[in-house]
C-alpha cells in the first residue's frame, strides 16, 4: 500500500495535541485540498440502498480527482451492479462479513486517508470535505460524521433536499450522549477510541498501517477493536458534525442491542484491555494484558528471579512478563553443566520455560496492543500492590510516563518505566529528529518521577506475598471479622438484657417508692392517733383526781 508524502506526518511541522484535546489543531475553513480519499464501501444485496449512496457520493464538494470509490461485494446474489457513470470501483470479495469486505477493499486503496462508509449511509453534500478539512491538519486523526436515522420510503432517485426526503430522523443516541459527556471528547474519557464507527468514519492512511487491519475474527465489534488499536497507535478522535449522513432504516444494533453485546463482549473483552469491566475474573490470562514488564534475561539468575517473582506475585494479575535474551543460542551443556559459561542463562530459561505468563525472547517483542510498558531492571522487585499503585497514578493523572527512581550515583540513574503505549506512539508521529521522546511525551501526555520507597520498590527483596498470601489474609480478616460480629451481637445481646433488668429495677424503684410514701403517711396517723390518745388519757386522768378529791373533802 503507498502513501503520499505529506510534510506534517515527519513531525516538523506538526501541532501536537495532548490527550485527545484537538482544539489546537484549528483545522482551515478555505481548504486547498491535496490529500486523496479512499471511500472505501463494504456491501451484501440492497442493490437500491447501495445506489442510492453512490448517488450522494458524487454530489460531494470534495474534489472529485482526489476521491477514490471502492465498493466490495460480499457475496451478494444477485451480484451488485455498479450505475452508469459513477466513478466508484467494484471488486469481490468472497469470504463473509464485514471485517474481510472492508480489509479487502484497504488492499486496494491508494488514498492518504481512509473513509469507511456503509452501504446504507447516505452523506450530505459537504461530508466529506468537512472530514478533510481535519485531515489536512494534521496526519493522525480518526474522524466520525454525525449519522441519523430515517424510515422515511427509499425514492428511485436521491432527491436534491435530504432533509425533506428523509427527516423527521432519529439522531445517533449513543455517540451524540458520547460527545456530549465529555465536552466533544475534549473532556476527561479513558475510551475516546469508542468514536471509531464504521458507518461514517475516516482515519489517516498512515495510522491504518501502523495499527493493522481489521480483525477478521471477530463476530460482531470490529469497529471499537480497530478504533482501540488506532488510540494504541497514537491516534486523536474527533467528532463532526458538519460531517452529516442519513442511515437508510434503523441498524441490527438498533434493533438487537442487548443480543448484539452478548456476543461482542465475549470475543472484545480479549483484544481491548480498557474494558476492565468485562474483565471481572481476579486470575485469568488475556489474549491482550493489560501490562507488559520487560527485564533483562542476561543479568544473572538471582538477579532475574527476584524481579520475575516479584512481578509474578504482585496484585496486578492482568500481566504478562518479557525476559529478553539470547535463548537462541543455548547449548546446555549435559556432561558439565557446572561448568557451563552460560549457567545462568540456563537457569533463567529452565525457570520460567513452562509459566504461562512469562515470554522468553530473543528481542523486545512488545504487543503494540498493550496499554502499558514496565520497564524494570533486574535485581529490583516491586512490592506487592507497587504495580497497581503506578498505574493508578498514570490513569487518574493521564500520564504517558512514570518513572521511578531506583538509585541515583555518580556513574548515573537508575530507574523504573511505566510507559503508556498510546502516548509514545503519539509521541513518535510528531517528535523533530534528534528530539527526546521522553521529552515530547511529557508534551502530548505528561510525564512524572517518582521515588522507589514511596512506592515500594527494593533491591533486597523480602519473602513474597503474592496473591495466595493476600487470599489466606483475607481470609483470616474475614474470619475474623465474621467473630468481632458474633461477639458485637452477643453484647448487643447482653446490653438488651441490661437495659431490660435496668427497666425492671427502675419500676421496682418506683414501686418501692410508692410503697414508702404510704408507710409513712400510715405512721404519720398513727403518731397523730396516739398522741390524741395520750392527751385524751391526760384529760381523763384529770378529771378522776378532781373527782376523788371531791369525794374525800366529803
């Protein structure tokens, strides 16, 4: 596949956009245009639909010169037939679905950019031209046009006024809700790659070579795929919406949603790992791991063992090992192993040649698809929960680079890498020669240091915890925790039972009380009785003296 010299795509000239935030770019309003387009038209029968298309593609206001037309046929029966006078290609291709349509139609297109548009897409005059106009900005954009969908009765000939022919239409919900959450995607998203629809998109010819085809073995989702891997390539995604189009009749995806995720996030949950949430397993491997650790085979045995281990043993379980080194060459030698110059390399790959999660190879060989590098140098071991830590600071501050310091002496740094794939990759398109990579990921990334003791790394590793260790812990806690709550109920128990007594006590307080109270009253009357009874006694003892002194006087 050729490209086109374009002056931009050397990186001298080329603004450099941080995160996704394209405003900088400041595409031009009178375009000259000089970038081909290749449309490229993956069909399956709706012959109508497919003329139709044909039709608003040669009313654009992009040069006709500079647009190439391929439709490919599926396997349609009875074969499509291209129109009379139209510009556009027909080619074959047999193999069903959509992903082998559109990669055959990229093998023959000759464009500086990409535009997929689906057979039943029609786009307003000025689509493409307002596509290109970003184009020429700058060479590593993915754009999406705006689609709405009609169910108005298919004409025999595409009329001068869509809009009357084909409104009222139902807006793209999900992409305008998109759009509009993130503030036109220059707002904060972890997944601006979900913007790469096949409907209506275009991306620069440059970041289709270098992020692939698309993946033929997926069922359903090879747009989000091939848009996660553009992102991975360095790619910036843009919405317009003067790039306008009329879907003819409501998608599968419309009508079929929840079947249509079933079924692609049971193959994507592979291939994109920035889909954590359908990533719930706490153990299991992936076809793409989230992060990638490259150490050093050649160091020697101890050396590498207590980097891999550690690696191995940390919390990030979404994690494949690189050891890199001369394993081509390994002649063990049987009659004197301890002799052996090679020992150590022996022993690396005799260690790790059977674990799943550990690659031995002769070179960097990294799956550009990975989000994130650990570049770390053998001997030093992070701790248990270090990896999970760095990447939560390169997520939550969007960092194309950590770097942690591991030692600093006259003979140099030594130091620790999380890299971002995406932001180096962005970083390459437009870095000047002989400029630090480093440098200009800080520019379109950010880029940070930090110390080995915050983030606990160690060149004296201690006995690994590992996750085994972290579960026996976990489970200790629980078990633990579920005898603090029986305990915490059996005194809620107790204190119900206090409070109960407490109740009885202060009634038989009262009670008591009362009873006292009457006791006294009682005593008080009967005081009052036998002091009346005294003074009556006293009365009366008067009255007998006085009547026997009378008796005696007579």
């Amino acid at each position: 596949m050729s490209v086109t010299p374009l002056d931009p795509a050397g990186g001298g000239d080329v603004r450099r956009v941080r995160g996704n935030d394209y405003r900088v770019l400041q595409p031009p309003e009178l375009l000259t245009p000089e970038l081909r387009v290749s449309v490229i038209i993956p069909a399956y029968g709706a012959q109508e639909k497919l003329d139709l298309v044909l039709q608003g593609l040669a009313r654009q206001t992009y040069p006709a010169e500079l647009t190439e037309i391929i439709v490919v046929d599926n396997g349609s029966s009875p074969p499509l037939r291209l129109p009379e006078g139209t510009a556009a290609r027909l080619i074959v291709c047999d193999r069903p679905g959509r992903a082998n349509a559109r990669n055959a139609g990229l093998a023959e297109a000759t464009g500086d950019v990409i535009h997929w548009l689906d057979s039943d897409v029609v786009l307003t005059p000025g689509a493409v031209e307002a596509h290109m106009r970003w184009h020429h900005a700058a060479p590593y954009l993915s754009v999406t046009g705006y689609i709405r969908f009609t169910s108005a009765p298919l004409p025999a000939e595409l009329p001068e006024d869509l809009e009357a022919a084909f409104e009222p239409a139902e807006p793209h919900t999900w992409l305008v809700g998109l759009v509009e959450r993130t503030n036109g995607l220059i707002g904060h998203t972890a997944r601006p790659f979900s913007l790469h629809v096949g409907g209506a998109t275009s991306v620069g010819r440059r970041l289709v070579e270098a992020a692939g085809p698309m993946d033929d073995e997926l069922i359903l989702g090879q747009d989000t795929e091939m848009g996660y891997r553009l992102a991975q390539a360095g790619a910036v995604f843009i919405p317009e919406p003067r790039a306008r189009a009329y879907h003819l009749g409501p998608t599968m995806r419309m009508r079929e949603q929840q079947r249509i995720d079933r079924v692609s996030h049971a193959f994507v949950a592979d291939r994109i790992p920035a889909y954590q949430w359908l990533r719930t397993h706490p153990a299991r491997q992936w076809k793409v791991p989230y992060m990638t650790a490259v150490v050093d085979g050649t160091a020697g045995y101890e050396a590498v063992r207590a980097s891999v281990d550690a690696l191995l043993a940390a919390t990030v379980a979404d994690l494949s090992v690189v050891v890199v080194g001369p394993w081509d060459t390994l002649d063990r030698d049987r009659r004197a192993p301890l002799k052996d110059p090679n020992l150590d390399l022996v022993l690396v790959h005799g260690h790790y040649e059977h674990e799943a999660r550990v690659r031995l190879a002769t070179t960097e060989e990294l799956d550009p698809s990975t989000p994130f590098v650990l570049r770390l140098p053998a001997g030093w071991a992070p701790g248990e929960d270090s990896l999970a830590r760095l990447l939560a600071l390169a997520r939550n501050e969007a960092l194309g680079l950590v770097e942690v310091l591991l030692r600093e002496s006259p003979e140099g740094v030594v130091s620790a890498r999380l890299e971002r794939v995406s932001a180096f990759a962005r970083a390459r398109l437009v870095a000047r020669p002989e400029e630090s990579l480093d440098d200009v990921v800080d520019e379109v990334s950010g880029a940070r240091w930090v110390d080995a003791e915050t983030y606990d790394f160690s060149d004296e590793p201690g006995e690994l915890v590992g996750r085994r260790s972290a579960y026996k812990a976990r489970v200790r806690a629980e078990t633990e925790a579920a005898r603090l709550a029986k305990e915490a109920e059996r005194l809620r128990e107790q204190v119900a039972k206090w409070r109960d007594e407490a109740a009885r006590w202060r009634k038989s307080t009262v009670e008591l009380r009362r009873e006292v109270g009457t006791l006294r009253r009682e005593l008080h009357a009967a005081q009052r009785d036998q002091r009346a009874r005294r003074g009556m006694r006293a009365i009366l003892a008067g009255r007998m003296k006085r009547a026997l002194g009378r008796r005696t006087r007579n």
